[in-house]
C-alpha cells in the first residue's frame, strides 16, 4: 500500500484560490445570459418587440396576452379545455409543432402533458368576415403554444402575429 502526501504552503494555497476565484468572477462577468424563451423577436431588421409568455393563472390573462400581438377577443371563452399532447405526434401534430417552432415555441417537451387550451373568438380579424379562433395552451402558468384559426373548412391557421406584421 502506497500512501502519497502532498503538503502546499499557505501562500500557494492562498495564490491558486485567488486564482479560481478572479476566472470564476470573469466567466459570470462576460458569459451573456439566455432567458428561457419568454420573449421573442419581431423578426430580423425590425425593432425587438417583447411578448410575455408566463404569469398567466385566469381567463383574463390569456386575453391580456392575446392582446399584446394586438388581437381583441371576447371576454368570455367559447372553450376552456383540458388535453394532452401525445406522446408521439403524427403528420397533422407534427405540422401544427412546425408552426410553434416558427414562434419560438416547441411542444416536444410537453408530450404527454396535460394541458389546458382556451378558446376566444376573435373580433377584430383584418380583411376576413368569417368566424375567427384564437387558441391557446397554457401549461403551469405558461403559455406553451397557440394559433388564430379560421373556422371555415379550407380556412387558415397561424401563430399569434398579425397577418402582415411579419418581416418574411
């Protein structure tokens, strides 16, 4: 059996912690900090303009937050209901979580997860005289993906933004 001692000097000692601990405060001090997708951007040129996806506990704050990309709905949702996101997602979900994607949301981490989607109808939609939705899942407070829909057969689907807002 070997046993190896190793015996270090309070100035070395003292010297290397210094050391440690000036690399640790410069890392903190210069590595930049990433939210975790609450806000997105505009898109690449314009102005960043900030949306809140959290904090959202009622009824009332999921209007709030439909009214930050400039939607007015009824107060009143026509549907508040709890699903699930499957496990696996199958051409038409798979589809749908592109569209998220395309808003900075992503519902890959919330397969199997019961959540809750609010339905409002939208009545301030630009050019379109139909029956316009607006849905929304929310998840632990936070909303996890949405679109605004038409409900004609060979309607429309797309994110939050306004049609026409989106630099392409």
């Amino acid at each position: 059996m070997f046993i190896y001692s190793l015996r270090a000097s309070t100035i070395k000692l003292v010297g290397v912690i210094c050391v440690a601990l000036t690399v640790l405060i410069a890392l903190i001090a210069f590595v930049p900090t990433y939210a975790i997708s609450s806000q997105t951007s505009a898109g690449a040129g314009d102005t960043a303009v900030g949306y809140t996806y959290d904090k959202i506990k009622s009824t009332e704050d999921v209007v709030s937050f439909l009214s930050q990309f400039g939607w007015e709905v009824n107060a009143t949702p026509v549907e508040v209901k709890t699903v699930t996101i499957p496990a696996e997602f199958d051409k038409v979900f798979a589809a749908y979580n592109e569209l998220q994607k395309e808003q900075g949301l992503n519902l890959s981490k919330y397969k199997n997860k019961d959540v809750t989607r609010y339905t409002f109808a939208v009545t301030n939609y630009p050019d379109y005289e139909g029956t316009v939705y607006a849905n929304v899942l929310v998840y632990r407070n936070r909303v996890i993906a949405g679109d605004i829909c038409s409900a004609d057969v060979s309607g429309f689907v797309h994110g939050f933004e306004k049609p026409g807002s989106q630099v392409g």
